[in-house]
C-alpha cells in the first residue's frame, strides 16, 4: 500500500503509515487503553475495532500491550494492515476522525506488563571500551565474549515509561582500600546506557528451546531503553554474581512499542563474527538493525550510536536466551546492552564518553533523551520511541 | 489459642493448627483456588469465607495468593486468627467439613504469581566452600561478601511448583583449553541449591527504601525452594555478569506458604557478623530462622542444612534488596542461596557434597526431594511445604 495518509501533518513526518507503533494511552478520567500514533496523533482503536466487529476487537481495551502481543503474528500483521487501510482509505474518515486523538491531550503509560527483563552485552565496541577502562593491563574481552551473547536478568518491577523522574540510588560504594569499610551514600557516578529493547509477544514451552529462526514468531516490537546504570555501587558488588543493585533501581522504556514489519526496510548484514559461533546462534545468518540512536543530555546531542556495529544479533539473543530450555512468556524484555560504535562519538555511555572522568556523570536535574530513527518501508525514516527521564536526587 | 483441632489425623502432626500454610489447589473440571492444608487435609476456604460474609472473602477464588498477599499484613493476621477458630472449635465442624478436603485427591499448583526472584548467597559456610573449590589458592570470599548481602536477578517465569519434572539443560561449556572453541551439549555437571524463599506480599514505592524492620509488614511467608544449576554452563557463562542459563531453566518451589506467623517460636540470633555491617543492615538485630533441611536423592537422606547457621538475615536481604530505591511488587521472591553449615554432611549442594568429583552430580531420572521443619508456636515442629523434583533427559 503506497496511498498517503488523510490524517493532516502525518505523511512525510516520523509517524507516517510506514511507522504505526502501539502505545497504552489514557484521557483524564478514563481508563488506560491501546492506542496506534500516526503524526502527531493517537487512533483510539476500541471504538472502531468494536464497531467494525473484529474479533480480537478486546485487545485494544486493555491497559497493557500484552493480550495483543500474545494474539500472535498473524493477528499483529492483520491488524496492521487494517490499521493501514483506515488511515490512508478517505472514505474511512468519518469512522476514524472522532477517535484520532492529539497526542498532546494524552497521558501515555508503560506500554507493556514485563515478564522478565534480560540485559544483553551485545557491543563489542562497548565491551571492549569497559574492559579496558577496568582492566587496563588484561585482554580487554574475556574468553567467553565471542562464543555467547552475555547476558544476565535485571529488574521487571523497575521498568518504567519514557518521562518517569529516575531517583538517584544509595548504596555502598568500595571503601579507598580493599580492606577498608565500604561508603554509604548516593551515587555519585550516575550513568544512562543507550539500548534497544525487544518485546516478546508469543511465549514458548518450558524445555523447549526457540530456533533463531523464528524471531519475528515470538518478537513483537522494539522499543528504546535507557539502562540507568550506578557504577560506583555496580563496581563494588558485581563479583561474583554479576550486577544488581547498580541496576535495579530503574529501567526507562518507550511508550511506543514498533511492531517488526515497520523494521522490514531496516536489517542489515552485521559487521561479521570470529570465531564462527556454535550452530544454535545461526552462523552466517545474522542480521542487525540500522537503527541510528541520539543520545541527549540536557538538550545537547553528546553521542550518536549506531545500531548495525553491534556484534551480535536480536534473533541470536533470542535463541540463546532460550537454549537451556528456559521458556518465553508475553511481556518478556529483553535488550540489547550498550550500543557503542567504533568511534569516541559513537559511545552509548558517559562512562565511555568520560573515559573514566567523574564529571562526565549525571548530575540531579539532568535530562536525558534517548532517540532512534530507522529506515522505513516507504523510502524515508521512521522514528522509534524516544526514552526520556529526569535525575532527581536522592530522598531522605 | 491452645486447644486441639477437630480435624481428623491433624493434632500433632507436622501440620497441626500452629502451621496452616497458604497453597492453591483445584479438583478435576474446576478452577484452582486458595486454600489452607490441615492435617491430610485441605480447607477450601472460598465458600466459607462467602457464608461467613468475610469482606474479603474474594481473596480466597483467585488462582494465585497475590490477592490474598496484598491485603497486608492486618488481614494476614485475622484469616490466620478466623481459619484457627474454624479448625478448633467443634461448633464449627458442622460449616467447615464439607470443606475439607482429602490431600490425595488434589491437585496443587504454583502458589504464587511470581513478580521478581532475587536469589542471595548468604551462607558463609556456602561461599567459601565454592570459593575454595574454584579458587584453590585465593581467600575464598571475596572483598564484598562480609559487607552486603551478595545477590543476583533470577528467571521469574521458570519459577515452577513441586513436582514439575526438570528438563535436563543444553549450552556452552568451556573448551579443553582458555582459547579452544567451547563445547556443547546438555549440562553434565546438574546440580541442587536447597534454599529457602521469601514471598512479598505488599509492595513498596520506587525511590524509597524498605527498612529491615519492615520485614513482616512486607513479607507474607516462606517457600521451600530448590535453586537448579547447571555447574559447567555457569562456570563458562558467568563472568562479568553472573549466573545466567546456567539458573534460568528452573527454580523450583513448595506449593505451601507458610505464613511468618507459623514461625513466630522459629527466631533465633544469626551466629554474628564482623565486620559490623552498615546501619541500613541493622546490625545487631540480625535474627535467623531455625530451620532444619533435608536433602534426600532417591529417597536417601545426603544432607542435613541447617537454616540457623546462615550469615546474612532475611531482613537484612530485604534491607538491601531496595536500599537504592528498588520497588517491591507484591508476589517479589527472594531466595537464601544455597544453606550450609560448618559441617561436611550439612552442605546443600552436589557441588559442596562432592567437592568437585564429577560423579556427584545429577543422572537423568534421579529423584531430588528437599524437606523443612522448624519449631513450632506450640513446643513442637511444623513442616514446611517440601520441594520435589525429577531430572528428565534432555529432549529432542
């Protein structure tokens, strides 16, 4: 479908029918429901799924994404298409336009009830930097990066939308010696990392592990993530377990999820893998997102991160997320680690772009924005949902 | 309340009145549902807390104890008070027995919807001998562990109940050499963790810390949990960012809860800590369960942990769980770590057991069964849900 869109100020922006991501929306005094964002407007999609008679037109009146993700593939492309023809058919309008809401009345919520959350280490450019920012005389990747994608659980109770205040954390921090007490207090290395989120939308079994090949059967969008990191509290308790409370206190996500199909235009061949990884991670087949990343902070671009330099995979995540037999369920997150790129400007973290310098950490007050622009379908870009989020300090 | 329950079979056992843990049973062709085992015996608590016009009789039909544990630690206290009325006064015989329910013809389900799991590693004892077997000539702990309770993200949706046979894991294990290419398989080294775990019941607000004061405002009960590992997936996997697949295939847990108020004769003071943890641990307050173990592999007794001799509290857990600000969510779990004491046979896990001889581990069809009794209010020991669970082959 090439016809334009009749919604004023849609075609040709960001939000053009080649976008169409899912967002959870509210007016004052209703409850949270399923929206579609075309321009600068959301299409409340109850009333006129309700109205055409859909059948999985309950979907769409629920508070979270979840029961449309869990509707499975065929229905996210269906309703696609149906969202598509009413947007750009005119003789649609009359049904549409009261239910085409501007997006500046609206109140947008954390799109999707997450399952579990599962950072990823994805970057080889970032993975290299941290090694030898921590370990400046060893190898600057340990044995295993190669061979697996890295990965470690976080916090599903702390992912919060786009806009929520990000209170500094406490914690103890390592003492000025290896025997010395620890400190105590805020932290005073506050960091962001710039990411790309995965939503799983169709689960799996208990036992029964997920082909790297059925990626788009299980995945149902993306959506940008801000993994608020603490470094000081993360240096000091990561051993042997891995990080946790330098992580935990909060995880930003966008309000809008983008289903796959309006990525279609956007995979490309990854940089390219030494040594080839086992069968189950798909030699050969590996595929990236070119997604351009902007990160803000306090209104200025500090970073620009491009997606298609991460090393390995969103479908080899996937399959090895899953490889023991760990199963999926609808609402699972999972994210990218990271996103750094080869050059200085290109780094997804302040600790990165710092090099180790204590100014360059967030300070209470900070605003910080994560964008994301893709190519679309139709020729031009499309723009994912922007992660934003405030510092404020810490309470008590 | 000290007179004896009318339920037949039920004064003195293991699950007299002073126990009453929480589960959720169904019988063929209905939905699950809570109730409350005494004896043999199950209450099935819906239809008399509907005759009985309990304001909160709703809590009882649901199919997880989420709502019941959200109610707070108040209504906790009245159902506990209002269920050991029924079960010892005759006059009630008459409403309850057709509520009463045999064991044996139940089934019985994942009590609790899981939120987040969060497993520790509070036993020193634990620690050190893993320590010392991976790390012959360092310290056995490292610089953190005697200052916070060291703690990690698990995998919430493979939280399953007793009884779930277990899928024997497939992954990456470490190569012949530091550079070879890794191998790949199902796990050859499959272990147990006896642990046990804690169930939030109300929730806390982000950015705002829960004191280790708090603990029993917060949580509701107590699981019996068995913490599966696969050794040679982990020991390749683990670093920089801790356990992954190598615990994501499966946790399992009793299907009862017990309620903290069953374990109100079970406290006893921690064997002590130096250094003195920081204050927001409470130092000094540091009280433990005495909970005795069992560990049986087809159907023979390998081990004997006992709880009391465990380093960190579970308040202490609790404390540092959301000193940075982590929100709670009711149906959070957090787990012990594996509990050891200072004795050889008193280690919980094939790894300590065996202390590295590989034919320690788990064989495909090997029965793991872990058992829990503490003393109860009355002068005599109830039993905690127990935790079973069958290795299958791995499939395909």
């Amino acid at each position: 479908m090439s016809a334009s869109t009749w919604v004023p100020g849609a075609a040709g922006s960001l939000f053009d029918v080649d976008n169409l991501p899912y967002g959870v929306f509210s007016r004052p005094g209703e409850e949270p429901r399923v929206g579609v964002r075309i321009g600068d407007h959301v299409v409340d999609l109850a009333p006129i799924a309700a109205a055409e008679m859909l059948d999985v037109h309950h979907v769409f009146e629920e508070p979270s994404l979840n029961p449309l993700m869990a509707a499975g593939r065929q229905v996210r492309e269906s309703v696609r298409t149906w969202v598509t023809g009413l947007l750009v058919d005119e003789t649609e309008r009359d049904l549409v336009e009261p239910s085409l809401l501007p997006l500046a009345e609206l109140t947008l919520h954390l799109p999707v009830d997450v399952a579990d959350y599962v950072d990823f280490y994805a970057s080889e450019h970032h993975a290299t930097n941290v090694g030898r920012i921590f370990r400046p005389d060893g190898e600057p990747l340990l044995p295993n990066w190669r061979h697996l994608p890295v990965g470690y659980h976080g916090r599903a109770g702390t992912v919060v939308a786009s806009g929520t205040p990000v209170v500094r954390p406490t914690g103890q921090r390592r003492g000025g010696s290896p025997t010395a007490t620890p400190t105590f207090g805020p932290s005073a290395r506050l960091d962001i990392e710039a990411e790309l989120g995965f939503v799983v939308g169709v689960g799996s079994e208990l036992g029964s592990p997920v082909s790297y090949d059925a990626f788009a059967d299980h995945v149902f969008g993306v959506v940008g993530l801000n993994d608020w990191s603490a470094r000081d509290i993360q240096a000091w308790e990561y051993v042997p377990l891995g990080p946790f409370l330098g992580k935990s206190f909060a995880t930003s996500v966008s309000h809008w999820v983008t289903p796959v199909e309006a990525l279609d235009a956007a995979w490309v061949d990854l940089p390219g893998q030494l040594p080839e990884p086992l069968p189950y991670l798909g030699p050969g087949a590996t595929r990236g997102l070119d997604i351009d990343v902007e990160v803000m902070v306090n209104g200025e671009v500090v970073s620009r991160p491009p997606y298609r330099t991460m090393y390995w995979s969103p479908a080899q995540m996937l399959a090895h997320l899953t490889v023991n037999g760990a199963s999926l369920r609808t609402g699972d997150l999972f994210a990218s680690g990271t996103i750094s790129g080869p050059e200085p400007d290109q780094r997804g973290s302040l600790l990165e772009l710092g090099w180790g310098d204590e100014s360059a950490f967030l300070a209470d007050g900070d605003d910080v924005v994560l964008r994301y622009t893709a190519p679309g379908v139709r020729g031009g870009r499309i723009a994912l949902g922007e992660v934003a989020g405030r510092v404020e300090p810490t309470r008590g």
